[in-house]
C-alpha cells in the first residue's frame, strides 16, 4: 500500500492547522473525508482538498510535499506511524507527540518537539526558538523521546525540558537548556549567550568548548565518564556518528538554582 | 539390550534430574578485559550451590567491544536462585560489593525477560544524592558518582521462570587423572556455549551429595553411591575398577540450553575413547520424583 501523499497545491493565505492529519485520526478514512477536515484557522474556512492533492492510502506513512513555514503543528500528538515532510514547517513540530517517527528535511518554526514524550523528530535544518521547550499550557517541556536539529536552533532550546535526548548539530541560540529540570541537549556547534541558564538537572554535552560559560557553573575537572561511551555508541546505532570518547570536562551548575546539572565539554 | 557406548566408553541408561529456577544475565564492562573478569569472578564467588551460597553463578562468556553496550570489553555472567525474592537480593548484594567496587566497571543488562529484577535501581542510593538518571532509548541509567569516576549501571535488568538447575553429568573412570582431564576438556567444551553455566570451582564438582543424612539437621550429604572408597561397604553403584568419579553440574536459561551443553559435554569426554581411562558417563537423578526435567543421557547423545 502506498504511502499517504499531501502535496501542497499553492501558498494558502492563511496559517494551516495540521494536527489533524496524523495516522491515528486517518486510519480507516476515504479520501472524501480527508479532504473535508477543516484544517483552516481564520474564519475562512479552509479543509485539506482546498490546500492540498491528497494521494496514496497508507495512513501508517505520511508525506507532506512542498509545505512551507505557514505549516504548524504536523505530527502534533502523534502517537505512532511515519512522517515525511518535504519542505519546512510552521510551529509546533511533533508537539506532544508520544511515538513515531517525523522527518523534515527543511527548518522548523518555534516549539518543534515541544513537550514530546516519546517518538523520535528529525529536522534536517534549522529549528526556531523553545525547541524540545514547553507546547502552550504545558509546565514543562520535552518529556521523553529523540530530537535531532541538523542546522542551527533558536534561542531556549530545552526550556523546562525533563527527559529526553536532543542532538544539535549547528549552533544552538542563547539560554540552551534554560530553566531544563533534566535531560540531555548534545550540541556540536556551541551555543550563544547564557547556555544553562537555571538549570536544575540534565546535560548540556558540548563536543566543543563554548564561548560563554555562567560564572554560576563550577568546574569539577577532566575525568572519564563510561555515559559518554554508551551514549556515542547508542547514537551510532540510530545512525549517527558523533565521536564523544569517554574523556570530558565536567562543570556543575546552576548554582543559583539547584545545581545537579552539568555541562560535559569533551576534552 | 546391550550398553550404548561411545568409543568404549559405557553410556549408563539414566537420566539427569533437574529443577525449575529463576534466572537472569547481567553484561559487566570495564576497561580492559582483565578488570572485566576480575569483577565477574568476584561477583560470581561462592556461588557454586543454593545450598548454602544463597545463588548459583557463573561467567556464561566474554564479550567484545562490538557487543557490549558502552564498546568495552565485558563479560556476560549468569545468576540463579530458586525465586524471585532470593535472586533480587542475590542481585543486589552481588552487583552492589563486587560490580560497583571494582575499578571501572560498568553494569547493563543481559536479558529481556518476562520479569525485571532491580540492578541500578537499589544502588542509585549509594550517590547519595548526586546519582544522574539517563534514559537512552528507552532503558533508564544511573550514573552514581563514585571515588574511580564514575559508575554506570542500567536500573533493571530481566528475569526468567523458566531456567533450569542441576543439569549434570557424572563421569567415571580408571583414575582420577583421567576423570579430572575428561571433565575438563566437558566444561570448556561447554563454555563456549550460550545460556549456561557451571557453577562449581572449575565446572567440575568432586563431592556430589545426596539429599538428607545420619546426622540431624545434615540436609545433605556424600553420595555414598559413589564414592568409591565404600564400594565395599555400601550399596554402589561403581564397578570394582571405578577409583574416581567426578560431577559436572549445568545451570541454563533454558532446558534446551543444558541440553545442547551435555551433548556437546559427553562428545568432549569421550573424545579419546576409553584409552583414556574413562570407562563411564552417567548423570544424577533422585529416581524422578522431585524434579521435572529429566535429561536422559541416551537421548542426548542421539
């Protein structure tokens, strides 16, 4: 069964609410009926036939072709299955999605993977401000799961995140890991200004020596951390060839909160 | 009917008598092989019978960095108790004053299993506070900040109901030189094999026991059977030109696992044949009444 298809007809002039188009609420539909979810959020009404050509059946796997960064919350409480996203995406990326699989092969708007708690979101580049941060009413942000930015984040990357693995391969914006209560941010191309700013609990791994570090983090030293090894090789076994070898820089912080987080600047 | 017999050497018709335990795997890494072992034999010390040790444990193989989940050296290890309370305190103990001492080390789990059984979980507390949780795809860590570094252990690992203790293998020969190199070329055979161990200092047990005694509150004692000193005097089971007789004791996984280990168990000690020395294999039974795997040796070598 071929998978289910959304091309993207041409701009629309209003934001897109793309929450609905998830396999668990496709499961079973006719194409008729998908093309008549209400997907507008003006009072315009506008439904997926009006902004997209709708092809394929399988609901387990669904593409999106040509969205733009008008596109928010697709993948939003996904709670299993398959997204493919040819083109950018609006906010609210994968948004308190459980499980499954997303993959965007452009840039994300703000809260991409906000309060997630399982599944894994892949964004080939840039990912806007609160990424893996708190969805809208949410106290804390992503709770769980797997989320990789292969470009550059913006500001608040892992705000009030509690668990969970997020991987940065461009440069994160100013306060990563701000107000993080635990979790692990691994970021590869530094970060801007105030990185674990409030940070309770959690990681901040940086495969290189950040420019600014808080003077409210204290320097524990070099030593070996066997974690490092387990999570290099874990990371391999999802595809992704970072080398963090065992040896890293351990800074506790933040001291003006609780202070039981770390930075790990590999060494 | 006459004797099956394998190069010359008799197969007794009879069947080893083996009980239902519980058991799990836990993977020890460190960094080189050596301190892997190290930890691994110092875990699974005198754990030789449930007797009296509280577990039965052993080293079911070494790993390669390829295999283990942090790509150090390690050692898979096995441990058996007779339930589930037993084994968690087992576990505990075991992992918490041999794995978390020991220079380097790091603890994963080794098993699914239908049931998980505390590994990290208890020993977190020795952080004192300072433990970091790491969930990685799913499985939750402990990083417990210790005088070394630091030491990574997995919070669970699984259990199995369907483990199986006291495979075994009797082996009775000419001398105690032949009896000795024949079960040792059996456990080494053995050891290559997945799901078991054998659990007695060297895989090999010289003073195989029967249930009960003389004497009160002796729950077991020398099975006088065979032991070749009292050929003369008691009801044996040993031919006149029998003067050693030694034990081969195999706990697995699984039944299938102690069945593929006595097969190739019996091929080892018979590789020379009977100029060896080796004039029997037999295997211990209490009549088959107590437990409900029966391993007949005849079977297993067809």
């Amino acid at each position: 069964m071929s998978a289910l298809v959304f091309e993207m007809k041409d701009t629309p002039d209003q934001r897109l609410d793309l929450s609905p188009l998830v396999p668990e609420r496709l499961n079973g539909l006719s194409r008729k009926d998908i093309q008549a979810i209400e997907i507008g959020t003006t009072r315009e009404t506008l439904t997926v036939g009006d902004a997209f050509k709708v092809k394929g059946k399988n609901a387990q796997e669904i593409h999106f072709d040509g969205t733009d960064e008008r596109c928010d919350k697709i993948g939003a409480k996904l709670a299993g299955g398959e997204i493919f996203v040819d083109g950018d995406v609006g906010s609210q990326l994968g948004a308190r999605m459980t499980d499954g699989k997303i993959e965007v092969k452009g840039s994300a708007g703000v809260l991409a993977g906000a309060s997630m708690t399982g599944g894994h979101v892949a964004i080939r580049r840039d990912a806007g401000d609160q990424a893996a941060g708190p969805a809208f009413g949410e106290t804390m942000g992503m709770k769980g799961g797997f989320l990789t930015i292969g470009g550059d984040t913006g500001a608040l990357l892992g705000e009030r995140m509690r668990r969970g693995l997020v991987v940065v391969g461009g440069k994160a914006g100013d306060y990563a890991g701000g107000r993080m209560i635990a979790g692990t941010l691994v970021l590869r191309g530094g970060a801007g200004r105030y990185a674990g700013y409030g940070l309770r609990r959690g990681s901040l791994i940086f495969t290189e020596k950040p420019k600014d570090i808080l003077p409210t983090f204290s320097d524990s030293g070099v030593m070996e951390f066997d974690y490092l090894l387990l999570l290099e090789k874990w990371l391999r076994g999802t595809g992704m060839r970072i080398k963090l070898g065992g040896r890293a820089r351990r800074l506790m912080g933040d001291m003006a909160v609780l202070g039981k987080g770390e930075m790990l600047i590999l060494a | 009917m006459p004797d099956l017999k394998i190069k010359g050497i008799t197969i007794v018709e009879t069947f080893a008598e083996a009980f239902p335990m519980v058991g799990t795997r836990i993977i020890i890494t460190a960094p080189t092989m050596e301190w892997a072992l190290i930890s691994a034999r110092t875990m699974t010390g005198f754990a030789t019978s449930v007797i009296a040790c509280g577990a039965e444990a052993g080293i079911e193989r070494t790993l390669s960095r390829k295999e283990t989940p942090d790509g150090r050296p390690g050692v898979a290890v096995l441990l058996f108790t007779m339930d589930a309370d037993k084994l968690q305190k087992q576990l505990r103990n075991r992992v918490g004053q041999c794995v978390l001492t020991s220079p380097g080390s790091a603890c994963f789990a080794g098993l699914e299993g239908e049931k998980r059984l505390k590994l990290g979980a208890p020993l977190r507390f020795f952080g004192d506070g300072w433990q970091m949780s790491k969930v990685l795809g799913g499985k939750r860590y402990w990083r417990i900040p210790v005088m070394g570094g630091e030491f990574l252990c997995e919070d669970t690992t699984g259990m199995t109901k369907k483990a199986v203790g006291g495979g075994n293998l009797l082996v009775l020969g000419k001398s105690h030189e032949s009896v000795l190199a024949a079960c040792t070329r059996a456990v080494k055979a053995m050891a290559e094999l997945p799901g078991v161990i054998t659990p007695f200092p060297g895989g090999i047990v010289r003073s195989g026991s029967k249930v009960g005694s003389k004497y009160k509150g002796q729950i077991a004692s020398t099975n006088d059977a065979y032991s070749p000193g009292l050929k003369g005097a008691v009801n044996s089971a040993l031919p006149l030109d029998v003067e050693a007789v030694l034990e081969i004791v195999i706990d697995g996984l699984t039944a299938d696992a102690i069945h593929t280990a006595m097969h190739a168990g019996i091929h080892a000690i018979a590789k020379g044949g009977s100029r060896t020395g080796v004039t029997h294999i037999s295997a211990g039974n209490y009549g088959g009444n107590l437990g409900p795997h029966h391993f007949h040796l005849k079977e297993i070598v067809g």
